[in-house]
C-alpha cells in the first residue's frame, strides 16, 4: 500500500518531486506537513507578524500606561481587582456545581455492588477516576486565596513590568523566528540545489 509520500509515483511524478514532497516530513517544512501533498512548497519562508505585533501592542501599552494620571491608575487598579475577584468567584461556583455532581456519582458508584468478583476491580476503576477529578477538577484553593487590592501606583508599577517583559520576550522571540526561517529558507535553497 502506498504511503501519503509515496501514492503519487504512480502517477508519475519525476524523483525531484518525490524528493521534495518526502521533504514535508522535516524540519524546514513541517509546517506543511498538514497541507495537501500538492501544495507548492515555496522558494522562501518569512517570519510572521505575530511577534512584531505583539511588541507594537506591548510597546503602545506600555506609552499609555506611562501617561496614566494617579486617579486612572487608581481606578485601573479597582477596576481590575473587581474582575479578579468576580473571576475566582465565578470559578469557586463552578468547582463548587463540578464537586456536587461528582459527588453525586461517586456515592453512587460506592454504593454498587459488582455483580461477579471479575467486576470488583471496575468498581475500583471508577471510584479512584471520581477521587482524582474532584482532587485535580474541583480544588478551590488558590480561588480561595485573599486578594490584595493594589494602590494605583503599586498596580501601574507591575503593570508597567509587565509590558516591560512582555516587550523583551517579543523581542527575543522575533529574533529567533527570523533565525529559523533563515535556516529553513537555508535548508529548502540546498535542498533544491542538490536536485535534478
């Protein structure tokens, strides 16, 4: 039986584009691996807009909180301690509605009799699969956590380190994208030139 890579031979496909399309399955062009087996693989990658994006946003964030009056931060800081906090009670009550029903099924599951001695491990199966969903589902504990509302300026001084990171991580991360989109563009040039 043919393979994804192989299934075009018989239709007569030249070595050189066997030999590209088998190229799918590495690193330059593993992108490509879920686009059909026809696809023209390009001359050039470029890097995408993701990270550069996402450092104007950072860099933008970061200009407007820089101009914040004393009263914005302040209100930012009420603003966003309201949200976090109507967030964790919102998960509390959905871990609280998850528990409740799980509850529900393990007393259930307790309570069954296992009709032969060959379904006593079953039972077991299902009982510790209920205990540890409740353990790792319906765990409240950091939802519980006190909350500590931040001045306007001990909220602009973390919102300010925050774009601050987040600039240099899109920083790094663009440059390492343009480096490997390099390489690969290196990769797919030698590649072709190795070929018939």
């Amino acid at each position: 039986m043919p393979s994804g890579y192989t299934a075009a031979i018989a239709k007569g496909i030249t070595f050189k584009e066997y030999a590209l399309g088998c190229a799918r399955a590495f690193g330059a062009l593993v992108l490509m691996r879920d686009e059909p087996n026809d696809a023209p693989i390009p001359e050039r990658f470029e890097p995408t807009d993701y990270h550069t994006n996402a450092l104007t946003n950072a860099s933008d964030r970061l200009v407007q909180l820089r101009l914040m009056s004393p009263d914005e931060c302040a209100l930012a800081a009420e603003k966003d301690f309201e949200a976090v906090r109507q967030k964790r009670a919102a998960a509390v009550a959905e871990k609280t509605e998850l528990r409740n029903k799980y509850n529900a099924i393990l007393a259930q599951a307790m309570q069954w009799e296992p009709p032969t001695p060959a379904h006593v491990e079953y039972k077991n199966f299902m009982v510790k699969q209920l205990r540890d969903s409740i353990e790792w589902d319906c765990d409240t504990s950091y939802d519980d956590e006190s909350l500590i509302q931040l001045s306007g300026s001990e909220w602009l001084a973390g919102q300010i380190a925050a774009a601050e990171r987040e600039i240099e991580y899109h920083k790094a991360q663009h440059l390492k994208e343009v480096r490997l989109t390099n390489e690969r563009n290196d990769w797919i040039k030698a590649l072709r030139d190795a070929l018939p």
